[in-house]
C-alpha cells in the first residue's frame, strides 16, 4: 500500500513527522503491511512545485498498475492539499484501489466554510467517496459528520502517536527555567503573541530562558524580540530535525504552543512523552489533549496577558510542573504512543 504525502518523509512538520513514525513502527513490528511512502509533487519548490503533480501522479499510477498499491492511504489538509489529494484519491478508485483519507492540518473547519457552494460539494463528495476517513480526535469527528454529512460508519478515530523518548529528560537545578516552542513560527502558532507574552514577563522581572524552533517567519520574529528588548534570553536555531528536536524536548521545563488554529498538534504528544508539562490554547483537538489543570494550562488564542500568566504560574512552580508533566506522560502513554496508533491504523488496512 501507499502512503501518499505532499512531499514524501522529507516534509517540514508534523504530518512528515507523524507518518515517519508509522511507517517506522509499522516496518518494524507489522510483518504484513508493507509501507511505500509516495510524493504528491517532486519538490518543495515554489512553482516547480505545482508543476510536478502531474508526473507524482504518474509514478503514482505506475506502481498502482504493476500492483504496488493496494490501499492509497492519502493525508489531506486545507487549501492546496485537498485539490492535489482529490487527484490522486480519484485516481487510486479507477485503478480499483482501496483509500483511506487522513485529515491533518490545522483550521480545516474553517477552511471548508470559506469556500462556495460549489467548492464545499466537491469537498464532501471527496471524503464521502473514500473507503475510510480517519480523524485525529473526537472533535473533528464532530465537523466530517456534521457539517459534512460523512457517514459516521465509514470514519474511524485515531490519533496521532508519537515514540517513547529514548533519551532521559536533562533540567538543571538552579538555572533560569527553559521555554520551549517547536513549530511554524508565524501568526498561526501564535509566536508573535508569545514573544509579547515572554517580554511581559521580563518586566514583571522573572527569569527564563526560551528556545522558539522552527521554520517559517523567523527574522520577522528575531526583529519583534530585539524591538522588546529580549533577544537575549530568546533562541532562534530555524527548523530542526527529530534528533535536534528529542535535545531540546529533554531539556525545556515547560513547552508552550499559543496557536490561533489547530488540529491534533505532534509537538504536543512529543512533549507529554517526556513529562514536559504543556501550555497551549483552546483551538481544535487541543483541549482533547490537554487536560487543563492536570496535565498542563489552556488559554484562549491571542491572547497576551493570559499567556503569560499562565507562564508565569509554571515557571514559579516546580511542584506544579512535575505534577502536570507526570499526568500528561500518563495520559501519553494511554492514548498517544505510535505502537497504539500503528496497531490500529493496521486493523484499518487488514479491514479493507
């Protein structure tokens, strides 16, 4: 079977990094599936991008035909992503194969009630024509069934799962708490409302340290740090990789990711794996992963003030920092580990 993403493993962000994961531990302990990940276009390139599909959907037909692909497993996101993927998902069901559609991607809910009429049938008949659509939370459950009309028997809930960290946490006693951020830095994520939120908390005369990792609008966000005085206690080292990342994870007192909009963000399972206690916002599948305060605070999207009150609450309190990161590794371990996630996205092939 395929695993069909927009640019292959090599993607930036958690929808690559979720499906290395699964593929990883499906290899590994899933003797039946075999796993081929297929691009959706050739390169990342802005233009050459658009310009490849047609040959990805080549390639794509030709392993189809020389029976490569039994279930075209297709990950689908808002805006460009749902106009490729309906390609390949129409296709998969010519050649006779099986699909299974994955929703990803943050603000698809608003997405679909952006577009006209015409646009949101063409929608619903792409998801209504799959095999299976899997949904990361009971919340977008909710959207396929109820503002899509998707049959609630052809959907099917898995979250995302994430490894068990291999490497133990590394806090020092006695040094400034670390604040650690990991995603697309921008307004979607919210970095601009975090970076007010940590100046605030420079007047109030409280001491931290952050690490704001990612791609994205980055010298956008160094120039606001260094116009609010804090560059200096901020760190900017661009995208990082799942080793880069694992080092940072293991040595942030608290993760913070303040976004505008979601779906079921990776970077948060990656830090309850490691018992790092969370603060984020009331947006898509994220109060389904956060049980607001037991395993980490939620705060209402852009939202400076709360935000740093809420920063402000965990770097004062260890207690409370151990307290929240213990129940979100156990809530982790419940819900969130990729050998669940393996398992039952594997029931889902065999299934069909």
């Amino acid at each position: 079977m395929a695993i069909v993403l927009s640019d292959g493993l090599s993607v930036q962000g958690g929808i690559g990094r979720v499906m290395t994961y699964l593929k990883r531990e499906i290899d590994a302990h899933v003797p039946d599936i075999a796993l081929t990940v297929h691009p959706a276009r050739l390169t990342d390139r802005p233009v050459l991008k658009h310009a490849t599909v047609p040959f990805a959907l080549a390639l794509f037909a030709t392993r189809a035909v020389l029976g490569r692909v039994e279930i075209a497993h297709i990950n689908v996101a808002p805006r460009g992503s749902t106009w490729r993927k309906r390609l390949f998902a129409r296709l998969a069901r010519l050649l006779g194969q099986r699909v299974v559609l994955h929703l990803h991607g943050s603000g698809y809910d608003e997405f679909y009630a952006a577009q006209d009429s015409a646009k949101q049938d063409r929608i619903r008949n792409f998801f209504a024509s799959a095999d299976r659509v899997v949904a990361l939370s009971p919340y977008w459950t909710r959207f396929l069934t109820e503002q899509m009309g998707i049959a609630p028997s052809k959907i099917v809930e898995i979250p995302n799962g994430v490894p068990n960290p291999v490497n133990p946490r590394t806090l020092k006693a006695g040094e400034a708490p670390v604040i650690a951020f990991l995603g697309l830095i921008g307004q979607r994520k919210g970095t601009d409302v975090l970076i007010e939120a940590l100046a605030m908390l420079a007047q109030r005369g409280i001491s931290f340290r952050a690490i704001i990792a990612g791609n994205g609008a980055v010298e956008e966000a160094v120039a606001q740090a260094k116009a609010l005085g804090i560059a200096d206690r901020l760190d900017f080292p661009g995208w990082i990789g799942e080793s880069e990342a694992d080092a940072v994870l293991n040595g942030a007192d608290i993760f913070v990711l303040p976004s505008r909009a979601e779906n079921q963000p990776v970077s948060i399972l990656e830090a309850m794996a490691r018992g790092v206690p969370v603060i984020a916002t009331r947006v898509g599948a994220i109060p389904e992963q956060i049980d607001d305060g037991i395993s980490g605070l939620l705060v209402d999207p852009g939202k400076v003030a709360p935000l740093a009150d809420a920063l402000e609450r965990l770097i004062v309190s260890p207690d409370e920092r151990q307290s929240m990161g213990s129940a979100g590794q156990a809530r982790f371990a419940r819900d969130f580990s990729v050998a669940a996630c393996a398992r039952r996205f594997a029931d889902v092939y065999r299934s069909l």
